[in-house]
C-alpha cells in the first residue's frame, strides 16, 4: 500500500505549479495540445465508423505513443488553486513501472482479484455492481440484494440515495456524512440476505464530495475500494486529494478518474481516446491510484454504445491495456432503460467491444443512462456481467462482427432511447420474483447474445 505521504508531492505541485484558469484549460490549452499531438502522430480521421471494434494493433499503439505525450505535455489542471499539475515524462516512465497490476479484495469466499487484461486474451473480467443510480430507500436494499444473488457480481458498489430517513442528502452538508453510514448499514443488510457477506466494495456510492467517504471509509475492513473520481478528465480537485489521503492512509485502493467527451473540450473520437488514455496515464502519478477511470462518452446523446464512443473507448483501451499494467474501469453506458429490448442490444455492443479490447474490470449497469429514479433491476446487472466475462477470449474480428449485426437495431435511438419501467414494474420487491413480460424478454436477450456467438455464463438464479 501507498502511504498518504507520497500526496503532499501533488499538494506542493498543485500549490505552486503554473497559474492557468478552467476556462484557459477547457478552450485553449487542452484543444489545442490535443489537436496538434492528433495531427503529429497521424491520426486525423482514424476513427472507422464502419468498423467500431479497432483491429489494427499498431494503430493502438500509435494512440499510445499520442496518450503518452499528451500526458506530459498536459498534466492535470487543479481547480482548486487554478494551477497545472505537471508531470514529466521520466517521473511518469518511473511511476509506470510501480502502477500495481492487481488490487485483492474481499474475505473468504468473496475474495477477488482485479489484475489486467490485454485484449482477447481469454481470462474473464470482474464486474462491479450496481453504478450508482439513485433508489428510494425502501427500494436500496431489496435491489442490491436481488443484483448481488447472483454470483455474476463480484464487487458492489451502488445503489445510491438522495435521501436518508425521508430527509434531503444535501450536497457539502452533514447529511452527506450521515449518509456515509447510513449508506453501510443498508450496504450490509443487502449483502447479508444475499449471502454474500464479505463481498468487496466501492465506496461511497451516495455522497460524491469527500464528506462520505471521510465519515465512513475506516468503518469497513480493508482493502476497499474508495471512488476518488476527478471533476472531468484531465483534471483534478481538492475534494478528490482529500479522498485519496485517507484512502491511502486507511489502507485501501484509490480509484479514481473521469470520462472523455467526444464534442467537448478534447475534440472528437481521436481526441477523447488520446485524452482518454493521457486520463489514465496521470492517476498513478499524481493521485497514486490502483485504479483508473477514464471512459468516453458521445456528448449527443450522453451515453457511449453509438459507434464513434465505441471505437474511441476501444482503442483506448486496447492503447493502455498493450503498454501498461494499468488496471482499468471503463463504464458502459447505455441510455435505453429496464424492460426494453434496446438495453440489451445496447449491452451487447458496448460490453463485447470492451471485453476483447483488454477491459479488466467495469461497473455496471447504467440502466436509462442513469437519469431516471428507481430505474435498475438484477436483470441488467446480470446480463451485462454475463456479455462482458462471456467475450472475453473472442478476437477483435469476431467482436466487430458482433458489433455491426447488433447496431443497426438501435443505433436511430439513441438520442430518444425508451425509458422502460422501474424496478417495482419489473419485479415484486417483496420476493424478487420477476415480471413474466420481463423473464421471457431476458431468457429470450440471453438466447440472442449466444447466437451471435457470445459465451454467456449462467447467472445461477434464473439461468
């Protein structure tokens, strides 16, 4: 483990590093680095709409040469004290070589090991669930049970409140600490009527500033796993460096970044992916992370199963998983929401190319892109680990393949994708027994995703 010593280096950069504000960073500085490093290594217009799953592996590597550069060049913006955050390319070659390629957690039977990936190489991913969509309370611990029943889940995450005992989870208030313990009592009673005690964690799913994570991280048995995520990619903020000294200092596992916006500040699919892995390549350095978050997202439609955020997130990930042993979390988000066959096929696309591009390790799913209360169910969660471990040894061709068949049935969707039905309309909360509309549609999604040639593992309660 990393001790909390190693932050004051950022905290003395972020002190005293070059003065730049957000609005030079997000419209000058990053759009035009990222534009010319695009331009230099040749990759203008790379980006193979016909072919969203990347097979050409020296392309990957050429974005990573890009990633690299761009991470020194760039560094994190502080927004705190509006300075940069530099990171030289010795200091970043020196702190590679020591990024740890796997975190444990987890006791006794639920003892789990993330290690990295490279692409197609056969061994399955772990997947982490649910994200962190807010629940009525009533509602928190009769999903995360049904999500955690399966075994198809190896660590847990969500979901998250936006109230605690009928009062409003403000925002930098004490309620957010409140909820940090009130979020571990209901955490526990979901894992123990699932039986799942022991399972790891990521924490804290309903408070997003540091106050959660500083009332409740010391309370659970080491190594967990803390969500230190930054503001927006290639940045960072004094909310998250409060989070990874104490998760540092506590003994357990900084995770931490952000997605890259395909139409925002780091250009288009070429841009967002060497934005994306520049992201990835900086936590280690700067934050001392385990492990690193650096997705990308089509701003069009917020989510990321169209086929330009499909190809961007692919080479990103086959760029990092080839050069590093850095342990990845990349989120798939799909828009469409619970009940409705576009989720699946939406899944299906985003968890395939992810799997054979040397993704270790995703949190899912973001059932209605995550806009919409009470909207996730087991049968998401489930299928989406099942996609995603299932593909792990089919080759970027195959993949492709897959990807193609399955996009043209949704793709038209995406910026007006139905939102489907709450948890309550799919499952009886009392027994989580599932709607007959809603089994038939699952067995039936599950059927189609082996058809294309997807190996789906049982979820051992359905299937």
């Amino acid at each position: 483990m990393t001790t909390s010593v190693k932050v004051l280096k950022t905290l003395d950069k972020a002190r005293t590093g070059e003065r730049c504000t957000e609005k030079q960073w997000d419209y000058e500085i990053v759009p035009k680095t990222i534009a010319e490093i695009v331009k230099k290594y040749n990759l203008e217009k790379t980006c193979d709409v016909n072919n969203p799953v990347n097979t050409d592996m020296e392309l990957a590597d050429r974005f990573y040469q890009a990633g690299f550069e761009a991470a020194t060049r760039l560094g994190l913006l502080c927004t705190d004290t509006e300075t940069i955050i530099k990171v030289d390319e010795e200091e970043l070659l020196v702190n590679l070589k020591k990024v740890p390629a796997y975190l444990t957690l987890g006791e006794g039977d639920e003892k789990c090991t993330i290690s990295t990936r490279t692409p197609s190489d056969g061994k399955p991913p772990k997947y982490g669930s649910p994200l962190s969509i807010q629940m009525n309370e009533e509602y928190y611990v009769p999903v995360a049970q049904g999500i955690l029943s399966s075994r198809l889940i190896d660590i847990h995450e969500g979901p998250s409140l936006d109230t605690v005992m009928g009062s409003p989870l403000l925002a930098h208030s004490p309620y957010e600490t409140f909820a940090g313990f009130y979020e571990a009592r209901l955490r526990r009673e979901a894992q123990w009527r699932a039986g799942r005690v022991g399972i790891g964690n990521m924490l804290v799913a309903s408070s997003s500033t540091e106050y959660g994570n500083l009332a409740a991280f010391g309370i659970f048995s080491k190594p967990q796993i803390a969500l230190c995520l930054i503001p927006s990619a290639l940045k960072t903020n004094y909310p998250t460096l409060h989070k990874v000294v104490q998760t540092l200092e506590f003994g357990g596992y900084v995770e931490s970044g952000s997605p890259t916006m395909i139409g925002g500040y780091t250009g288009g699919p070429e841009g967002c992916a060497v934005a994306s892995i520049a992201t990835d390549l900086l936590q280690y350095p700067v934050h001392f992370a385990h492990m690193s978050g650096a997705p990308t997202y089509d701003l069009r439609y917020a989510g990321n199963c169209g086929r330009h955020a499909v190809w961007s997130q692919t080479i990103a990930s086959q760029a990092t998983s080839r050069n590093t042993n850095i342990v990845m979390l990349k989120t798939i988000n799909q828009v469409s929401g619970p009940c409705t066959e576009m989720f699946f096929y939406e899944s299906i696309v985003g968890f395939v190319a992810a799997s054979v591009s040397g993704l270790e390790f995703t949190i899912g799913p973001r059932s209605g892109g995550g806009k919409y209360k009470n909207h996730l169910t087991p049968f998401e969660a489930w299928y989406t680990s099942a996609v995603f471990k299932g593909a792990a040894g089919l080759s970027a061709e195959k993949a492709n393949e897959i990807v193609k068949e399955v996009l043209p049935k949704f793709e038209n969707e995406l910026r007006n994708p139905p939102k489907g039905k709450s948890f309550p309309e799919c499952f009886n909360v009392q027994t989580l027994e599932p709607s007959k509309e809603y089994l038939d549609l699952y067995l039936k999604m599950r059927k189609y995703a082996e058809d294309l040639g997807v190996p789906m593992p049982p979820d051992g309660v359905v299937s």
